[in-house]
C-alpha cells in the first residue's frame, strides 16, 4: 500500500526541538516502568536539571462519571474495583457509604467491624505495595520481593472472603454480602503477629542503606502551603506537617472506638513520606487487632446481621427471598430497576490509602445519580509535579513518583 | 398529560418509572442550626449575596452568584479557615433551564467542617479560574472544561486534560452519546490515510466484544481449535472433547488419594 501521509496534527509532537537555549524536551512515559501505569511526563532539561514539567495523564480514561450516570447504583459497584486497583475495597466502601449517607442506611455493626478489617488489610496491602515498587524503582529488590512476599498473604485471605484478588467488590450497599470464612481470623492474626519482624526487616534493609538515603532525604519537598493549596490528602499531606487524617477528624464505621495514632512529620520529603507509610502499617495491624476483638464481642451478643434493613432501597436476606414471597418481589424490583435515593446530594469522603477519596453524588429520585464526581486523591498528587519537579534531577523524578503513590486507574477513572 | 421528556437527554432512561412517584427528599437543615456554619454564613452575606443556604448530610451548601465565585473563595480561604479546595466540578442543568451548576467543595481542617459553594451558569458562559487561589484548581478546572465545555477565565493552560487533545465534544454533558455513530467507523481512517483509503483499510471494528468465528488468525476457537490460518467455510470441523470429570485427567496413570496431602493453609 502507498504511504499516504499522516493528517494527523497532535499538540505536542510538533514542538520545535532545536532550541537556542540548549533546552531539552524530554518525555517521560507513557510507558515508563517508574510511572506506575500510563504517566507522561513532558520534561524541559538544562542539563540533567528540570525547568519545567508538565504532566499528561488521561491515558486510562474509561468515563467512570458517564458510566456512572447511566448505571443504577449497585451496577456501579464492580466499576469502583477498577479505581485504585491496588486497594479496590476502599473505593468499594466510599462509594457504598456515599449512597448509604444519601439514603440514610444505619449498617449492623457486624457488618461494620467487617468492613473495618476489610479496610485496614486494604492498606496494608496498598502500602506494602507502595513499598515494594518505590524500592524496586530505586533498586532494592530484596525489599520489593519480601513486600510482595507479605502482600500476597493478605491477598490469599481477601480470596478467601471474595474470591478475588484484585477486584474485590467485597462491600455492599447496606453491609457486606458475606461473614468472613472460618480461617479468616486465624490467618489474620497468623500474619499480624509477624508483621512488626517483617516491617522491622524492610527498615533494617532501607533505614540506613546509603543510596536509599541519596535518593530520598531531601529530595521532593513539598511545603505545607504547597500541599494544602494542591488538595493534597494522606500520607502526601500528613509527611508535609499537617496532621489530618478522615478517619480521626470526621470518623465513619468504628473508627470512633479504636485506638490508633496518626504518624505525621514536618519533612515534608521523601524520606518523611517513606516513614509515613511504614508507620501508618503499624497503625492498621493496631486497628486490626483491635477489630478481631469488636468480631467475636459481636459473636458473642449474637448480632449476625450483615445487611441493613430497609426493604425500600435493600434486598431481604437470601432466606427470606427463597421464602417470602413479598422479599422476593421486592428483590426482583431492585435487581431490576435498582433503588431510588431521595433528591438531594452528598459529597462523602473517606481516607483510602492513598489520601482523601471522596464520592460526590446528585440524586434527583431516579434509578441512576443525575451526577456523580468521584474525587480521587492521585489526580492531585499527580499534578502536584507540575510544581514539586522543577529543580530536581532526572533520577530524583523516580524517587519523586515512587513517593507520591500515584495510581492510574484513580487518576484517570 | 404526557410526562414530559427532554429530547436532547440521550442518556440511559429507567427501565420503569412511575409517574405518580414522588421522591423524597434528603432532609435540609437550617443554617442556624450549627454555630459554626452560622457564623462563617453571617461573614459570607456581609460581602456577597447569598441566594440560598442550608446544611445537608452535615456539610453547608451556600448558593452565591456566578461573578463572586473568586471572592467568596478568597474570604473562605483567608478569613474563615478553608484551606483546601478538595474538589470542583459542574453540573449539567442544559436541558432544564439551560445552565450549569458548579460546586467547590471546601474544606476547613480547624473547623473540622466541609462547605459547599454552588453557583449558576448559563450556557456558554465562562467562569472566573480559583488558580490563583488554589492551585489544586489548575487541574479541576482543566477538568470541568474537558468533560462540560465551561472555560475558566484567567487559568494559565485552558486545554484538555482527560480527553485527547483533538477530541470533539465534551463527554459528560447529557446530548454527549454513550455510543459512536455509524460514522464513526471512518474517523480515524479518514482523518490519518484520507478517503480515498478506505477501500484499502475497511471500516474500524469498533465492538469491543465482536468475535469473528470463521477468523482462525485473530480469534481464539475455545473449544473449536483448528491450526492457524485454517479457512473455514460454513461447517464446523468436529473436534473430540472430553472433560477431566467424565474419565478422569489422562496423563495421571495412578493417583492415590491416601498418601497424598491436601494443603488447607496456604500460609503454612
């Protein structure tokens, strides 16, 4: 076939590269093995030095808001996996509580409890898998094995509940669908009391290796002024001096009844970033704990309860379905239809591992939201660089990226 | 009287609805009813107009007019202690009255309060960027533009940010399709190799989900495989299936159940 010529006139492919200031243009991704999914990264150099950054995301747009508008509310559950993939049981749950906050839903507490370890392993998971890849796309792959070594236990128990890995779904609008499995607790506990070794072995290997320390301390400080005008949340927010975290300020589920502190450093670097997150592990194995015992207080006054009860907006418990013949009817109503929230809108946030995950949802008394934003808390992280990258050096991007714990599904949607 | 339906709304309709449902309401809150909120309202309505006000779900909701969007922000963020901008999007209203609704959702950690800022646009209008203000604006508002069309004055780099630079059509607004058109099939040969291509490339497959079953280049045969390339017209080649479950797994001559071990704990 005869080579017809390209139409095409894309933005940024046609920037001259011959420059008389010895500027280089640089791009960085969209398929780069530190970017974590699809990042590109227009770099403006002299030298090694960054002048300019200028990052271009959208390669994993799949139109969850569209999608969402056109989906009844329980539809939309399986979509919310595909957000921060890393720990999809967070976005599971602030999308449920969203609608349960909209309708006014009262959860059983068992259910709750659940929800919280469901919750917590999803961080630990997140941040063992935050830990990993940074220290792999530093060069420490000891490190990156013993992480994945670890997260793959939590993923083997979260199989055990749902039956998937990755995409949990494991969260309900109203509850949880199921009560955990027998070995649950048992193997729970199995890996919490190794993970203060496991934690302490990562730091042996980090803590004072020297080329660690290099690319970490001092590099990519972020102000405070600069994180809070960016809407940074999370470890992002709580490394820089502020310490904010939802689930201590504006508590959901149980939170209100454990104890847990709030690791937070007035760095501001990676370095302040990194101990963040090891500390923040140690947390979530403390509310773990804690939440074992809230199970079996909960076995022990019978409540068994997983959903809640509001037949307008929940479907009866599968008993009843098989048996009554008004839950199966209703059942069949809001498989097919699904539930219609009362007019209004909420915006609900709660603390994912990754920072603020926040579900603003429009309802205007149909089937499907009017409108739904979802706000994810690596987009910001992700233009953060625009600011954070200028100055710094090539390798320092990396290091940079690594910290932010970005993740595409969520930046993208 | 039929119920009326707005003809430029393509989304997806209800499978039933009742047209003597009337829904419920999220219950509203008077302002009063919270010291706080009160109090930062009372400075809001010293300097700007305020057309409705109301707590929902716990959080404020301050209706104020489209040109004192960047004033209120700035009064919210030095004055009252809203130091981050945690979120701003629009809401398409085109097919009712022909405006946008844009929220900034604000957020005071001494407070410990969450304020939501709702203003009116009209169709076409822009409105004036919070970027100097917020920088977590930048994106947001980069954003809105992208999925409504609602340009934001003043903002240093008004592009998409989403969507492909050359992209048509802003995708969340209602009259957006959920689905290309016939059309649509010639966009990228047109636009790349020209018309007159297009007996040469063929019409881009644009479902996802399309299995060819007589294409034994392209397309797994599960159950049916044939070597690659196979042409095949009309008849299906009979292909002998058996499953593990009827004859047992054949290349296992002898499986003693007793003396092997099954793993319950994965962990170990």
């Amino acid at each position: 076939m005869a080579q017809i010529k390209n139409r095409l006139t894309p933005f940024f492919e046609n920037i001259s590269f011959d420059r008389e200031d010895n500027e280089l243009i640089l791009n960085f991704g969209p398929q780069h093995p530190s970017a974590h999914g699809q990042l590109r990264l227009m770099l403006h150099l002299q030298q090694e030095q960054i002048t300019k950054a200028h990052p271009d995301i959208g390669y994993l747009h799949r139109g969850m808001e569209k999608m969402a508008e056109n989906m009844i509310y329980n539809e939309f559950m399986p979509t919310t996996d595909r957000m921060d993939y890393i720990a999809s049981s967070s976005n599971n749950y602030g999308f449920a509580l969203a609608v349960e906050k909209l309708v006014g839903l009262e959860v059983p507490r068992r259910a709750k409890v659940i929800r919280m370890m469901l919750l917590e392993i999803n961080r630990i998971m997140s941040h063992l898998f935050w830990l990993a890849t940074t220290a792999l796309d530093i060069g420490a792959m000891t490190v990156f094995l013993f992480a994945f070594r670890e997260r793959e236990y939590l993923m083997d128990i979260i199989e055990g509940y749902c039956g998937a890995r990755l995409t949990h779904s494991a969260i309900r609008i109203g509850g949880v669908p199921l009560d955990i499995q027998d070995s649950f607790l048992l193997q729970l506990k199995t890996f919490l009391d190794k993970l203060p070794q496991n934690i302490k072995d990562y730091e042996d290997l980090l803590d004072t290796n020297r080329i660690w320390l290099m690319r970490m301390e001092e590099v990519g400080h972020i102000s405070k002024e600069l994180s809070l005008s960016w809407g940074c949340t999370g470890p992002m927010l709580r490394a820089s001096g502020t310490a904010w975290d939802i689930r201590k300020e504006e508590p959901y589920e149980l939170y209100d009844e454990v104890e847990f502190s709030v690791p937070f450093s007035d760095k501001g670097d990676n370095f302040a970033r990194y101990r963040v997150y090891m500390q923040e592990m140690r947390e979530s194995a403390k509310i773990l704990y804690q939440t074992i015992d809230m199970y079996w207080a909960c076995v022990k006054n019978n409540q068994t309860e997983l959903m809640a009860h509001a037949p307008k907006y929940i479907s009866a418990p599968k008993l009843d379905i098989m048996t009554q013949n008004y839950s199966l009817m209703q059942h069949f109503v809001l498989v097919t239809q699904g539930m219609r929230p009362p007019v209004g809108e909420v915006y609900v946030a709660t603390e994912s591992p990754k920072g603020e995950l926040g579900f603003y949802i429009n309802s205007q008394g149909g089937p499907y939201p009017y409108r739904l934003k979802l706000r994810a808390p690596s987009f910001w992280h992700t233009g953060i660089l625009t600011d954070l990258l200028p100055g710094h050096y090539i390798p320092d991007v990396v290091s940079i990226i690594g910290t932010t714990n970005i993740v595409f599904g969520e930046v993208d949607r | 009287m039929r119920a009326y339906t707005p003809k430029d709304n393509v989304q997806a309709k209800p499978y039933y609805t009742d047209r003597f449902y009337v829904a419920p309401q999220v219950p509203k809150q008077a302002v009063e009813s919270d010291e706080v909120f009160a109090a930062d309202l009372e400075a809001i309505k010293a300097k700007f107009e305020v057309s409705d006000a109301y707590i929902q779900v716990g959080q404020m909701v301050v209706y104020i007019h489209a040109k004192d969007n960047y004033g209120v922000l700035e009064l919210l963020k030095d004055e009252l202690q809203y130091t981050q901008l945690t979120e701003m999007s629009a809401i398409d209203w085109l097919a009712k009255e022909n405006k946008f609704e844009i929220f900034y959702q604000m957020l005071s950690m001494n407070k410990r309060k969450r304020v939501r800022i709702k203003m009116f646009i009209e169709n076409g209008q822009a409105v004036n960027s919070v970027e100097k203000l917020f920088r977590s604006a930048d994106w947001s508002e980069r954003e809105m533009f992208d999925m409504f069309g609602i340009e934001a004055n003043g903002h240093p780099f008004m592009k998409r940010i989403l969507m492909p630079y050359d992209w048509q059509g802003h995708p969340l607004l209602k009259t957006y399709p959920l689905q290309g058109d016939e059309f649509a099939a010639w966009y990228e040969v047109d636009k790349i190799y020209g018309k007159e291509a297009r007996d040469i490339i063929g019409p881009e497959l644009r479902d996802p989900a399309r299995v060819d079953r007589y294409d034994s280049d392209r397309f797994a045969r599960l159950g049916h495989e044939v070597p690659k390339g196979t042409v095949i017209t009309g008849d299906e080649p009979k292909i002998e299936q058996s499953y593990q479950e009827e004859g047992g797994v054949f290349m296992i001559k002898k499986f003693d159940k007793e003396s092997s071990v099954v793993i319950d704990d994965p962990q170990r």
